[in-house]
C-alpha cells in the first residue's frame, strides 16, 4: 500500500504539479513537488514549500547511523502531507589480518581464541547496510505535527545474504514515540561515525519495540521514560528453563544541553529489567531483576574538535551493552548449587575524538572502547568472555554533501576468564552516497 501510495503522488506531482527548486549551493537542500492545479497551486506554491523543508528540518535526528535530510519532498498544497522518500548506497570493503573477527562486523566478543589457517585474513565487500526510508509529516489540528519514519536494510538474514530487514517503524506525535526504533538507553549523539556497522562495543545501538515519552524544557534538560520489550539472554542449566516475558523493560534519563547553541550535552540513562523464567524444581515461575546506569555525552570543545563518551555498569543487561548482545549472560546458574542463579554484574565505557579539519567536509576520529564482565561468585568456566577491546582511527571526507569517502583501522583483542587472550586488526574503506 505503502509503494502503491507513492507511486500515486509522484504521478500525480509529474502530471500536475510544480518542481520547486530551492536549492543552497552546496546541492544540500530537498526537492519539493507540489501537486495542485489553477490558481489554487500559484497561491500555495511558494509557502508550502518553505513550509515543507522547514517541517524534515525540525524533526530531523542527527547522531549515530541516523539518515540524512531528505533530498526529494512530495507535499500537498497546504502542507497538511508531506512525504520524504530517500536512501543510502553504501559499499563497504574490509581486509582482516593478524587475526580475523568471526563476522561481518568488528565484533570483540567474536574474535577466535586460537589462531588456524581458516581465521588469519580475511576480505570481505558488503552492501548490506545500504538503507531505504520513507518519513511523512502530517500537520493535524488534534495531534499538532505527527511524523511517521520507517527503514530498512539488507541485514535480515545470513551474512551477505541481503535478506532486507526492518529497522525502524514509529509514529511521533507530543511527544511520544511508538512503535519500533533505537532503545531509549541510546544516546545517539555519543558515540562518533565509524564505517564499521557495529560501532564501539560499550556503545548500545539496538532497535526495540517501545511506548516512549520524552519531553524538552527550554531552558536545555530534557527526560525520557518508555516501556520497551524485553529479550533476555541467559544460561539456564537443567534446573530452569525460559520462558515468554511478562514484564517490559523500563528505561529513563534526563539530559541537559550547554555551550555554543547548546550543541554539548550530557545525559543520565537507567534501565530496570524483571526478567522471568521457570524454576523446574519447584515447578514455578519467579523472576530476576536486571539493572543498569549510564553516562554519556557530546562535549563540542569548538567547531574543530568534538569529544564523545559513554559509560555503562549495571547487572543483567546484555541487551544494553554492544559486545554483549546476544550472549548467555543476563544470568546463570552457580556451578556449586545447580539450583540457584545469579544476575552477572558486567560494565562498559568509550571515549573519542574528532578534528574537524574543515567542517562538515573533512574529519578525522578516534576513540578507545572496553567492556567487562564480572565471574561473580566464580560461576563463569575459563573459556567464557571476560574483556573486550576495540580501537579505531578513521577520516572520512564529502567529496560533495551526499557523496561520502572514508578509510578506517579497527584492532580488538578478547579475553577469557582464563586470561587467554587474541586479537584481530581490520582496515575498512567506504564509499556512500545519499539521495
């Protein structure tokens, strides 16, 4: 329905309407088409435009892998409608050595502890995070400015199999986000741009399903609360076993934005988790609760460097923390007494900076990444992850403001509870362009 409705505007734009051409002269600003006819396009034309572009600016999100202004506007006369239809091509290309990571991002956690002939190099080329977006605006005399965004990618299923895969589907309207997009724990403006899709692995990209209300002061703080879906990760043993969650994710945080045009800003995020689970001995279901604080900011020193942080510690979080994603340990069982759990205490913390050696041209970036996890009462065995590092250097340079070159170094090393320990260093460089 969705394509179906595009196609209808645009057709109609190309039959009836005006193309305004508006442009800065860095071929930054959106085309805007109008569909109207007579008098009543002449009258609206104009106004209609401006207030086009002005509605994608304002509600447009800037910081880590967020999609850039829209270059093509279809809009109604009088602005109640507008739709933005855009894209990102992106041609990511890697070289592994001294060790390779065992996945398509630079991933810490999946580096091998034992070097072979198979996991010594490795080159790969990816297109797989080329996107597609789609975002209306539509000015309600109930609901004020409602936006709706979704995207997609091409990471769905298996490495390069470019299976396409959802990534954000919401509706905004005062101040409330529902629907799914980035975990409300995120701040998106504290980590830097890195070719590699995984970022720093304190940092915590990852969508979620979410009822979100956020609200901003002008005197510069802001705060947010949202219930988010909860996906637990766990090792369970013989004596329990998983079961659906009955009980949302609770996250909040307050924010406060300083300096130059209040472009620095630091902010204070806590996560609750009550995670369920059956106990198989006692034949009942109980639960463990899961928690986390987090740090982080954007300092904007002056207009050549930025400084970006985040810090994280909690229990029970592993859907929080990049490196931990997707592993066993929100909890587990103690060796000593199969009967009983424990909520793993884990932590995590990045720091970078960038030079703007001309400004939103070209830059350069660095920053170093780490994340723990804690054995608790010695209930992890040897070969369980017990550090991971992540370093990176990259410049990226706009040949033009939707054409984007940039090279990258990555090193991460893993280690074990035994203290076995490997690394793995990886060179990337990209191409993208927006539209």
């Amino acid at each position: 329905m969705l394509i179906v409705a595009i196609a209808a505007i645009s057709a109609n734009a190309s039959a009836q309407s005006h193309h305004h051409h508006d442009r800065m002269r860095d071929d930054d600003s959106p085309s805007v088409y109008t569909s109207a006819s007579g008098d009543d396009h002449k009258h609206h034309d104009g106004k209609s435009h401006k207030l086009a572009v002005r509605d994608y600016k304002e509600t447009h999100r800037t910081g880590f892998q967020q999609t850039p202004t829209p270059q093509f506007i279809f809009s109604t006369p009088d602005n109640r409608f507008s739709l933005a239809v855009g894209g990102i091509v992106t041609l990511r290309t890697s070289y592994d050595f001294g060790g390779a990571v065992d996945n398509i991002d630079f991933v810490p956690y999946d580096i091998p502890l034992k070097d072979s002939y198979a996991s010594k190099q490795r080159i790969m080329m990816d297109a797989s995070t080329s996107r597609i977006y789609l975002k209306a605006v539509v000015n309600t005399s109930m609901l004020g400015r409602v936006v709706v965004y979704t995207d997609m990618d091409f990471r769905g299923g298996e490495e390069f199999s470019y299976t396409p895969r959802l990534r954000s589907a919401y509706m905004q309207f005062k101040g409330f986000t529902i629907g799914r997009d980035v975990t409300t724990f995120c701040d998106l403006n504290a980590a830097p741009q890195t070719i590699d899709f995984q970022g720093p692995n304190a940092y915590n990209f990852n969508f979620n399903e979410m009822i979100r209300y956020e609200y901003n002061a002008r005197s510069g703080f802001s705060i947010g609360v949202a219930a988010e879906r909860p996906v637990v990760n766990a090792t369970y043993g013989e004596n329990f076993s998983a079961i659906m969650q009955r009980v949302p994710d609770g996250i909040a945080y307050v924010q406060y934005k300083f300096g130059r045009e209040r472009t620095s800003h630091l902010r204070l995020s806590g996560v609750i988790r009550d995670m369920y689970l059956h106990n198989n001995l006692e034949g009942e279901n109980t639960t463990q609760v899961g928690w986390g604080v987090q740090l982080s900011g954007h300092l904007s020193i002056t207009r050549w460097v930025d400084i970006y942080m985040n810090g994280v510690y909690g229990e029970g979080i592993t859907p929080y923390i990049q490196d931990l994603t997707g592993s066993p340990y929100d909890f587990i069982y103690k060796p000593n007494n199969r009967s009983e759990l424990e909520t793993l205490p884990m932590w995590g913390w990045q720091a970078a900076a960038q030079v703007n050696i001309i400004p939103k041209r070209l830059w350069v970036a660095a920053g170093y990444s780490e994340v723990g996890l804690e054995s608790g009462d010695g209930v992890l065995s040897d070969s369980q992850y017990k550090r991971g590092q992540y370093l990176f250097a990259n410049a990226f340079y706009n040949l033009t403001p939707r054409l984007t070159f940039a090279v990258e170094y990555l090193y991460g090393a893993r280690k074990n509870m035994s203290e076995d320990k490997n690394s793995a260093n990886r060179v990337n460089i990209m191409a993208q362009y927006h539209f």
